[in-house]
C-alpha cells in the first residue's frame, strides 16, 4: 500500500522560482538589488534575542501601522506570509470545490496553482494584444459560480497598468458576491497618474456600499523584505476576519514583523529607491526599444519582452552573458530592473542577442 495523495494534484505544477546562479547577475524574481538598510537590519538582529518566543499571532503593532498609513481602520487591514499566501487566504475564504476564480493570463505564476490547491475551478482569462488585462473578456467571464477575482494591476509579468476608470466600470459588472482582488504587489513603482492607488479606490467602492473590492499589497518588492515573507490585505472588515480565520497562525514571523515596521519607518528612504528603480526602468525600456525589441509600457520593476518563440534562445543568450532572466518558454522574458551596473550587463547581452 502507498499513501494516497489527492489524485487532481498529482498533474500539477509546481511554483518555478527564478533561479539563483552563483556569479550570475539575479534579474528573474522582481527583488530590489539593494541589500536592506542598516535600521531594519538593526531592527531584525534586536528582536532576534526574543525568538524562543511565538510572534504576535495578530501581528498587532504592524497592522496599527498600516491602518494608520493608509487611513483605514484596523480591522481592514489582514497581514500573511507573503502576498502569495494572502491569495491563497483569499481563495480558501471566498470558494468551495465548485466555485470559480477568474484571473487574467498570462499573469502571476501562483493563482492557477492555488487556486487548484484550494481545489476551486480556474477560468483563465487571455491578455489583450497589447498585453493587458481584457476586462471585457473578464467581466463575460463571470458566471452566478463566481466567488473571486484576480486583478493584477501592474500585471506581472507584462507590467501593464489598468486606468482608474476601467477599473471602476470593471467593478460596476461584477456582482456583489464576488470578491474583486487588486493584487498590487508593484504599486510603489508605479508613475502614471492615471494608474489607481487601489487602496484610495477600494475606499471608493466601500464608502459606495460595494464591500467587495480588496486590495493585496506586499513589503518584498520596494520594501527589499522578499527573504522575509510579509504582505497584507485591505479589506471589508468581514473579509479581512475571514482571512485571519484561515491564516496559517503565525505565519508571519517575529522578524517579519519587526522589519517590516522598521522599514515603515524608513519609507522615505525606500521610495526614493523605488524613484531610482523608476528612471532605469525608463532608460532600459528605451534602449531596448532603440535596439529593436517590443517592449510594453511597464508600470513595475520589470520589462516584459514578448519574444513568442525566441523566448528560449533568448534566455540562453543571457544565460551566457551570466544575466538570469524569467523566461516563459513560447512567450516571453521577463527581466527585473536592477542597480545601473546590472542594467548595463542585461542590456549588453541583449543588444548582442
Ligand atoms: N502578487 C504578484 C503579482 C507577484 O508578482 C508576487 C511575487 N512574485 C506576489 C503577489 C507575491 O509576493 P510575496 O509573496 O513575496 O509578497
């Protein structure tokens, strides 16, 4: 006898990460290059004397600060182990096996993945030809099984960004029982005014009476936290207690939480770097764009390069040139945009590809 593991996972995927190629230079996972500043290190290497103790499973202090920086109450406000793991939470608290997550894809690796975990059913829905969401094609995607949808705004890994206004009609043909997700783990790169603070927005649809509108943020992007494994969600406050409900408890560690105060604490540091990451993301865009390849306009750290089936070759080219990129075989690369010197070494091997 062997033991039976669920027979629906057995055909899944497993989460590819980027890979780590000692010697290389890391573009492949979206992580800012620079190390974490010396307050939150200090801050880490403090609350590491108390780790024979549990972290506070409510995370108290951290979800105070974000209520507060935000300007929502606390009960809004639910932490987890990553923004990944929040869509995980969010889909174990909105469907049953026979209910219906709608996504856009091609998009973040994870939903389709947790989605099947969770066992709900998955209905992808296809860019646009620009590379953006089709929230047209999403909104007819929507069915009375609908309990949960995915809005990647930016979209990784195309980097695209959705308008406040398309949003907002996106959000006036979603019925009510379902719960619409702004995943905006790349909002402290975004330029354009037009882009939607999706906090600001959900505010909007709540103060509306539309409760169904939350919004997925994460402190391992411009907050340099992704070794730590800390996000949070904006919520009505009865989705906000569901998700403390199937939260793995504390999952988020004593660490996490320290560090991400501390780089609260350090925001103006760190979005004046989220500042620095913005210019070379437009100085990268343009030399590729010189050098002839297509690149859609990216709200995020990342350029999207849609290769199609030079995707492989290209992955290899840089590969060569110890550049690690994320490839998606068939469609295209993604590559984060890191410190100037890693800049000039992608674009090098690019331009010779
Ligand atoms: N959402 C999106 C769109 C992402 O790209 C990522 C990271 N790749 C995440 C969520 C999860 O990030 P984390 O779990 O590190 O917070």
């Amino acid at each position: 006898m062997t033991v039976r593991t669920r027979a629906d996972l057995s055909a899944l995927p497993s989460y590819v990460p980027g890979k780590t190629i000692p010697g290389a230079i890391k573009l492949a996972s979206n992580e800012v290059s620079a190390g974490p500043l010396p307050s939150v290190v200090r801050a880490i290497a403090d609350a590491a004397t108390a780790v024979n103790r549990y972290p506070d499973n409510a995370a108290t202090d951290l979800v105070a600060r974000l209520g507060d920086k935000l300007g929502v109450a606390p009960e809004r406000v639910a932490v987890g182990c990553g923004s990944v793991t929040l869509c995980q939470q969010v889909v174990q608290a909105t469907c049953t096996e026979v209910d219906e997550v709608v996504f856009p894809w091609r998009s973040f690796e994870a939903y389709p993945i947790i989605t099947q975990v969770v066992g709900a059913q998955q209905v992808r829905v296809p860019l646009t030809a620009g590379h953006g969401l089709d929230l047209d094609a999403m909104a007819a995607a929507i069915t009375p099984k609908t309990r949960l949808v995915f809005v990647c705004n930016p979209n990784n890994p195309t980097g695209t960004a959705l308008r406040t206004e398309q949003i907002e009609a996106f959000i006036e043909r979603v019925p009510r029982d379902a719960l619409v997700v702004i995943d905006e783990a790349y909002r402290e790169f975004v330029d354009d005014d037009a882009v939607p603070d999706g906090v600001e927005l959900a505010k909007r649809q709540w103060a509306a009476g539309r409760d169904n509108v939350a919004v997925l943020r994460t402190f391992s992007k411009a907050y340099g936290l992704a070794g730590l494994r800390v996000g949070y969600a904006v919520a009505s406050p009865e989705v906000a207690e569901t998700l403390r409900k199937v939260y793995v408890p504390f999952s988020v560690n004593a660490l996490a939480q320290v560090a991400a105060i501390a780089s609260l604490d350090a925001e103006d540091e760190l979005m004046a770097r989220c500042r620095a990451i913005v210019g070379e993301r437009a100085r990268v865009r343009s030399e590729l764009l010189a050098a002839g390849f297509e690149v859609p306009k990216s709200q995020a750290n990342f350029v999207w390069l849609p290769l199609g089936e030079r995707t492989a070759a290209f992955n290899e080219h840089c590969l060569a040139h110890k550049v690690v990129v994320r490839a998606f075989v068939g469609e295209g690369a993604r590559v984060t945009i890191g410190e100037p010197e890693e800049n000039d070494a992608f674009l090098a091997a690019a331009k010779s590809f």
